[in-house]
C-alpha cells in the first residue's frame, strides 16, 4: 500500500520540527508551564506569571494616632456597607410625610374593621390589602374628579379671556 503511514518518517519531521522551533523559542515558550516574567503589581517583586498573589485588602482603623490597618474582610454591614453609598445620596434619611400617602393610611384604617369583620381573610394582612384597594380606587376617583372640575374650569377660564363667553365681573 503506497499511502500507508510511514511511523519513522513522522517521527523524524516531528523532532526535526521541535528542534527548529525551540532553537529559537523563549525560556517561557520552551517551559509553559512557568510561564513570562511580569512584573507583579500585587507583591511589588517580578516572578513568573504561573505563581499568582492573591491581593489583600486592607483598611485604615482608627484614624490618628492609634491608626493601623489591618486585612478587610468585608464592607461595614451597614446599609450603604451593603446596599453602596450612592443610593443613600443627598437623601433625607426620615422623609417627610407625602400628603397622599397619608390619606392612603387613614382611608386603610378606616375601611379596614369592615373588612376584617367578614371574615373571608386568612390573614388580617389580606383584609389589610383588601381595605387598601378600595382605598385606593376612592382616592383616585376623588382625585379624579377634583382633576377633571380644574380642567373644566381652566378651559371656561380661557374661553372668557378670549372673549368667547360672558363671564367674570360686567
Ligand atoms: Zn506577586
């Protein structure tokens, strides 16, 4: 068979082509597992790029005189240790009470007896939720309608000052 693989023809390229190549190759390219010389940034020494420093954060305690620094475990639990400090930007940390919300409350507490009283809840909670949907359609039909008489008003007030109908003070 004439395309039958020659073993030792092979073999022979094969290490005639690795003696080329490493001739001319590097320490790092000849030994990959040792890897580049680099420059670590983490232990400020130069090694090869197979050993890898771990980084360790540290953090200032004790501002002063007393002040040392000892490795960070973790971020401060506290909320902006957790949640991050920008979303407690600029922010009152008690908000002022919205006027609405404050409607919503007391409409809740005042629909909820009603509610809680047929019992069909499993849970004071859901005759909570229960009390404050309708709270919350009453206050939106309410403002509603209060949204609606200032736009009427807005547009018969434009109206007379255009001249359109009689009105105001003859
Ligand atoms: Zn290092």
């Amino acid at each position: 068979m004439e395309n039958k693989l020659d073993i030792k023809q092979l073999v022979a390229d094969a290490i005639a082509k690795f003696r080329k190549g490493h001739a001319t190759k590097t320490f790092s390219q000849r030994q990959p597992e040792l890897g580049k010389m680099l420059n670590c940034k983490v232990c400020s020494r130069r090694h090869r790029s197979s050993i890898i420093c771990k980084q360790v954060f540290t953090t200032i305690i004790n501002r002063g005189p007393d002040e040392r620094e000892v490795p960070e475990r973790h971020a401060a639990q506290t909320r902006k240790g957790i949640n991050g400090s920008q979303m407690f930007a600029k922010k009152r940390i008690k908000p002022h009470h919205s006027h609405a919300r404050l409607l919503l409350v007391q409409m809740t507490q005042d629909l909820f007896p009603k509610y809680f009283s047929w019992n069909i809840f499993k849970t004071p909670q859901e005759a909570m939720h229960a009390a404050r949907g309708e709270a919350q359609a009453i206050l939106s039909r309410k403002a509603r309608k209060l949204r609606n008489s200032v736009v009427q008003q807005q547009h018969r007030s434009r109206q007379i000052n255009a001249g359109l109908i009689g009105g105001g003070i003859q």
